[in-house]
C-alpha cells in the first residue's frame, strides 16, 4: 500500500492560471469529479475547506482500547451532542455547551472518537439555526467518506418513477437504464461486496467476495425466505479481493475497527475519498488540490451569465482569494453547496445562482430513523466465541412494502429497509441489556456475549417544498459567511412508517424465535441519517427544478453541481453509491460539453 502523495504548497499554487474545471469539495462527489474529469484529460482546481488528514496514519483501526491514553475517548474539552441534546435543544447546538472549547456532532459518539476528531467541524465555529436539525458536517480532504457505514446501495425505478407509482411528487428526469451503467463503473472502479439476489427494487452491483452471515443470521434469512423477504449481506462499498489498479487501497481484512463508531478504516478497503479517487486522479498530473479553503461563493460574469469561478478564504490565514475556471463544480455535500449557491447573490440571481425558478434550498428530503429492536439468538447463549466484529457490515433487509398490491401499506407510501448485525462484538454491548449483579451477572454477560441480534430501520423521507434550508439572515460562521437556517420536519408519513419499521422487526424477531430485551419505536431528531439530499434538485423544467439530468445548471450553463443536492427523491437506500455514479456520469457529459464548445 503506498503512502498518501504530497500535495503542493498553496502558496506554490498559481492562482492567475484558468483551469478547465474547479472542484469544490473532496468526499464521494467532488472525489469522483476529480477523478472523471482528470481522466477526459482536465486540469482540475480542488478547493477543500478542510485539512488534509493522512488516515492512513490517524484512524490507527487495530489499536486497542487500553493502548490509548483515554481509551479512545475524547480530551476533556470536548463535548459530543447527543440524541437527547438534539431534541431537547434548538440550533445552534454549541450555545447551550459553551464551557467546551469543542462541540462536535452525535457521530461522534461511542468508542474511539478521539480517532476522528480531526475531520468533523467544531459546531462554535460553524453554526446553524431554525428548526431541530442534526446536521453531520466533515471538514477534511475525503469528507465523511472517510468515517460513512458503507453501506453502498443502488436505487431502482421504483425510487426513480416513484411519483407515477405512488402519485405523490414528481419523478426524476432518468430513469435506472440512465445510471445503471455508472453504477457498474462505480462497482469495478471502487470494489463493492454482496450477494445477487436478483430483487428489482433494490438492483445488484458486480460484486466482490461477500461478508459471511453468520448462523443467526443465516436462520432469519431462512425465515424471510418464506414470507418472500430477504436478508442479505451488508452490501459493502468495501473491496475484498482488492483492487489491481489503485495501489493506495488494500483489501479488507477483517480486523475489526469497523464496528468502532465512527469507524473508518486505515488501509482503505473502506472506500473514501482521498484513496479511492483523489490520489490517483492527482498522480495524473492534472489535478492541484488545495486544502483549508472554504469557498463563500461562485463568481458570476453577468455580461455572459457564466460562472467565472470563485470566492474562497484560506482556512487557517483567513485570506480571501478568488480562483478561475472554465467550468465550476459544486460537489461540497448537499447543504453545504446550496449554501455556497445561496451566498452567490448578484444582479441576475439576488436569490442565489441559478435559483431562477425559486427551488434551490428546497425539498429537503433524507432518512427517517430510529426504531430498534434488540434481542439475542438463544442457540448461541453460552456458546463458542468469534471475531465477528472482524467485518465490515452486517446484513440488510430490503424493502418489502408498496411494491405491489399485495405489499401495499394502508398507512404509508414509499418503504423502508432495515439494517442490522449480530454475534460476538469487542465492546459487550449486550451487557446493558441483562439485568442482574455480580458474579451471576457477569457469567450472563460472558455467556450471551456471541449470541447478540439487532436490527433498525430507515426509511424514506417525502420530498416537500416547504422543507427547505435559507440563509440565517444575521447569523455567520468564523469565517463571517451566513449560515443556513432550517425550516424541516417530518411528517405524518414518517411518524407512520417508524411505528411499521417497530412492528416489522418485532414480528421479524418473534417469527425467527429470537428473544427480544428491548424495543425502540423513537423516531431520531431530524437530520440524524446524515443522508441529506434534494435542494437544488435536477428535472426537465427549469422552471421547477434547478438543475438539469446532468446535473447541471439550467441557468448558468457552465455550473455543475454533483452531490446530493441534485437528488428528486430519498429512496430508502443510503444514497453514497448513487451519488458517486451520477458524479460520473454528469463529468462525463462536462467533458463532453466542453470538448465540443457547448459550454
Ligand atoms: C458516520 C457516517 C456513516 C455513514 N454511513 C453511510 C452508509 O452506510 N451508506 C451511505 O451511502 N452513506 C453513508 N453516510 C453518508 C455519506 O458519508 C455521504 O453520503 C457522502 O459522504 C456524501 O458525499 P459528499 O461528497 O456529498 O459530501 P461529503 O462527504 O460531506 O464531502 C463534502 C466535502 O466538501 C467540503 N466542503 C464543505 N463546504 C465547503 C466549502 N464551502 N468549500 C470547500 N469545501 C467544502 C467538506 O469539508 C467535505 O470534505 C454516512 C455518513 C456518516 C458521517
Ligand atoms: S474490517 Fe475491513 S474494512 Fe473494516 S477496518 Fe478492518 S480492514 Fe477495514
């Protein structure tokens, strides 16, 4: 595995220089615009607001607990919000803990945060206002592709078409033909693992070498099978057998730190970012990263209604500078872009680039979640020990609701799936739920310690127009750019479909004979999927959508903007893997554009 590649000074960086493509943002969708685009034969300009942190050497997936001055934990200065924080208070979250010199995000919480401490912003310096909102942000090259659960799903036509199917909202512009080709790119490129199962609401990749269930596992699968459902392996954005062609990445192997929240994997079998697309897109030669600078806005020439570039400050001096480019990519994570869009304000656009049609902030839209229902699988109470946290992911249960007649809910539309694992884990988490003391308590602990079982729900979140982030009026952040002020709630649609998810588990768990310790039904604050996607979102009209199928302006044609922010819909499915394939397959057509002078 080879070392991460130095990147030039900034100061080494000619800013005078017009580069075919500027990149903002370093995760799943500013990576894999820099990979596309340097491969057309681009030079490409990354501005990432954050540092560069070599993982490679800070994750450090093996060390143990005991082996860390405090445990993994964090310093004493810090403070990780809570579940409870989130509901109790309103943003910004960081004004209730101001004896902590660093507020950081519930991710954060669990064992081993003081591995990741590095990549997520400190919620003093980077509020936020409105309505509750948990709002996960990373601040590093790689973004929160660096810590993501990879689970690495593809959606389907029943998530494309889903407002022909269902009536409510609008259907995206493409449909699963359009992107399933970048999806197979995606899978070769990336390495994912899985099980085909040939379901058509949640389509296959090409697949690697997949994590093994284990016998709990393999007996719930037994009993789906029945009622027609399916547990499957963790579909895993992780390579297995490896991957010939990138020499920054290793194939997994099973040592555990997976299941250390925020996990993170420091020989990249784990796709993130830097790894998997930024390095060897950088050793190109086409590609100039430039870390710690935080774009405010995009330029705009209002004599030619083309983007020009943008405005950015420099992290750590503070110094404003501007950069130039043929095109300007937005790939800074859904809010985060529609941000920087709606701090662009000029002439043409006193709302924010390329807002002509009033859409941009708007139809927020991500995961609900929070039902969880634990248990164990009692053959393997007092039975033979494993290292099965020494995987990268669990198993997951596909949607199975509304895809037919026969499945239809009379209380919800769209579905939910549910993600879970079991067996032994490093940390007995089991112990919370055994009652007793002593030594009777400790037996009961060792002994049930192999035969844990737990499962929660996500589920999709109905696109609505007034679920929309703006610009806080007065609030700014360190940096003096106005901040996003929230205006978001789930509806009716999700408070039902949280009660479904805890039925289905709960008769899941009985059918399976599992026994149950506890039941949670508590839909989590909203925001807390960290699965944000919808507010620049792409369609044929630009009177109702602000970006094309391509992902691309409709009213300043020379502006891209591949993240989340382009998505029509949730789905159910966790969205990284779709956000990587339409990346690709809007660069893909830049290049194309640029290449015959069309934009
Ligand atoms: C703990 C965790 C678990 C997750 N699990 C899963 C999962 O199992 N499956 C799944 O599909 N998804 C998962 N996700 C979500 C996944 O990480 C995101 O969907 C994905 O990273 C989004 O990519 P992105 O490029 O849009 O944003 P990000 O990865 O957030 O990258 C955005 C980048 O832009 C930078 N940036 C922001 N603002 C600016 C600015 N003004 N100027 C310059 N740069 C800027 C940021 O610093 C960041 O590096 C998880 C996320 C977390 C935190
Ligand atoms: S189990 Fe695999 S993916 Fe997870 S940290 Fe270990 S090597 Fe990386």
């Amino acid at each position: 595995m080879q070392d991460a590649p130095q990147f030039q000074s900034p100061h080494s960086i000619d800013l005078t220089e017009t580069f075919d493509a500027i990149v903002v943002g370093s995760g799943a969708a500013g990576g894999m615009a820099a990979h596309a685009l340097t491969v057309h034969g681009l030079r490409v300009l990354m501005l990432e607001a954050g540092r560069h942190v070599d993982t490679t050497k800070t994750l450090k997936s093996t060390e143990w607990p005991y082996e860390h001055p405090r445990q993994g934990y964090m310093p004493p200065d810090t403070y990780v919000l809570s579940n409870e924080d989130y509901k109790k208070h309103n943003p910004p979250y960081a004004k209730t803990f101001g004896r902590y010199t660093n507020v950081m995000n519930w991710q954060q919480w669990g064992e081993g945060p003081d591995y990741t401490k590095d990549l997520f912003v400190n919620e003093h310096e980077h509020p936020y206002t409105g309505t509750k909102f948990s709002w996960v942000r990373a601040r590093a090259l790689g973004g929160k592709t660096n810590v993501w659960g990879r689970l690495a799903l593809r959606l389907s036509d029943y998530d494309f078409k889903a407002a022909s199917r269902d009536g409510y909202g609008v259907d995206w512009p493409i449909s699963y033909a359009d992107v399933a080709p970048y999806y197979d790119k995606v899978d070769r490129y990336l390495g994912i693992s899985g099980v085909v199962e040939n379901l058509p609401w949640l389509p296959d990749s090409i697949y690697q070498r997949p994590m093994k269930l284990n016998d709990g596992e393999v007996h719930v699968r037994e009993v789906l099978s029945r009622s027609g459902r399916v547990l499957t392996p963790f579909r895993l954005g992780v390579t297995t057998d490896g991957l010939q062609h990138n020499k920054y990445r290793h194939r997994c192997m099973g040592r555990g730190a997976c299941q250390r929240r925020v996990g993170g994997c420091d020989i990249h079998a784990a796709f993130d970012s830097p790894t998997g697309l930024i390095y060897p897109a950088f050793d190109t030669g086409r590609l100039v990263v430039r870390p710690n600078s935080t774009v405010h806005e995009v330029t705009l020439d209002p004599k030619t209604n083309r983007a020009t570039g943008v405005g950015f400050i420099d992290s750590e001096s503070r110094k404003s500078y501007t950069a130039k480019a043929k095109v300007v990519v937005l790939g800074a994570s859904t809010l985060e872009s529609t941000r920087i869009m709606l701090n662009s304000k000029s002439r043409l656009y006193p709302e924010g680039i390329a807002n002509s049609s009033g859409h941009l902030g708007r139809n927020l839209s991500e995961h609900v979640m929070g039902p969880r229902v634990e248990g164990f699988y009692k053959p393997r109470v007092g039975g033979e020990r494993r290292n099965e946290d020494g995987r990268p992911g669990g198993f997951y249960i596909p949607r199975f609701q509304n895809l037919d007649a026969a499945t239809r809910s009379k209380d919800f539309i769209r579905g939910f799936g549910l993600e879970g694992a079991s067996g032994q884990e490093m940390f007995p988490e089991q112990a919370v739920l055994l009652p007793g003391f002593g030594r009777d308590y400790k037996r009961k602990v060792r002994d049930h310690a192999p035969a844990t079982f737990y499962m929660y729900g996500l589920g999709e979140v109905l696109p609505r127009y007034e679920n929309r982030v703006a610009l806080d009026p007065k609030v700014k952040d360190t940096f003096g750019i106005p901040v996003l002020r929230f205006n978001y709630k789930h509806g009716d649609n999700e408070e039902k479909m949280c009660r479904a998810m805890t039925a289905s588990m709960q008769e899941i768990f009985e059918a399976s004979g599992l026994e149950i310790t506890k039941v949670s039904g508590d839909r989590l604050v909203e925001g807390s999927s960290v699965h944000e996607v919808g507010t620049a979102r792409m369609g044929a009209d630009p009177k109702t959508s602000v970006l094309n199928p391509f992902l691309q302006s409709h009213d300043v044609r020379n502006l891209f903007v591949v993240d989340g922010a382009g998505f029509v819909s949730a789905g159910c499915q966790n969205p990284t893997w779709t956000i990587l394939a339409l990346a690709w397959r809007a660069s893909d057509h830049l290049a194309d554009e640029l290449k015959k002078g069309n934009i």
